[in-house]
C-alpha cells in the first residue's frame, strides 16, 4: 500500500514539475509543496524499517533495500530542494523551513552531507535484524539533527 501511495504521489509531483530541473526553477509555492510531498516520502521509506524493528513486521531484506534506495534517492535531491525563493515562505501543514537555512547555509549543507553519508553506510551495514536496530535510529538521529535546527512548527 505504502509503495503504491508513493508511486502515486511521485507521478503526481513529476507530471506537475515535468518541465523542470529542480525545485530552483519553479514557483516558490509550488517547490514549497514539492519539497513537502518529497520529505514526507522520507517518513514513508522509515516505515517499512520501524515497523520491524518494533517487531510488528517479520523481517524483510528486500524492503529494506527499497527504503534504503528510496532513502538514497532523496538525499541527492534534497541539496536543490531548498531555494532562496522560498526564504520565509509558511508551508502548509504543521512544520516549515527555518530562515537558519539560508542564514547558516554552510551548516545546513553539512546536515543534509551527514543525512546522505549515514544512508549510504546504512547500504551495507544492514543485513539483518540486528543490524537493521543497530541502525534505523542512526538514520532517524541524522534526520531529527536537522529538524532540531532548521525546522520550525507553524503557529
């Protein structure tokens, strides 16, 4: 089901920004919302692997695989998803993107560096459960790192 919502939404948000490179080159609304779609898939792809550690699913090498490729993918994006244009711009829902981002651009890079290094270790380091609960809240550290700093709640 997971899977089938992503594709879905993935169409979506590629039919939408088909003629575009990146989230630079689109209206700051509109990579404000793709931006959006594509950090909730990351919450999609911890799914699958949060749920086994739990123990509420059996353990699946080859979802793991997918998540983690899933994962892979995202992080390349995310350095061209963050435009100047969308500085100070609320997004819809709970939580926007911190004005830090821009002000502290350098160290904001390094977090997204941080998040795309643990998930490319994370390729082979997982091949079973115990190393999936070894390191599911490595992966989930590196994503709240950045939440902490350039996250913010809408009031």
């Amino acid at each position: 089901m997971q899977k089938a919502v992503r594709l879905m939404c993935g169409v979506a948000l590629a039919g939408a920004l088909a003629t575009v490179a990146s989230a630079q080159d689109v209206k700051p609304d509109r990579a404000i919302k793709y931006r959006q779609g594509i950090l909730q898939a990351i919450g999609w792809d911890m799914g699958p692997m949060a749920a086994m550690v739990k123990g509420e699913k059996p353990y699946d090498q080859a979802a793991v695989d997918e998540a983690l490729k899933q994962l892979d993918d995202t992080a390349k994006k995310l350095p061209t998803m963050f435009a100047a244009s969308t500085k100070g711009l609320k997004a819809e829902g709970d939580y926007s993107s911190s004005p830090k981002i821009w002000e502290d651009k350098a160290g904001f890079d390094a977090k997204i560096a941080a998040i795309a290094k643990v998930v490319t270790e994370s390729k082979t380091k997982i091949k079973d459960l115990d190393s999936l609960k070894a390191t599911v809240p490595v992966i989930g550290k590196a994503c709240g790192g950045c939440h902490e700093t350039y996250r913010v709640k809408n009031s």
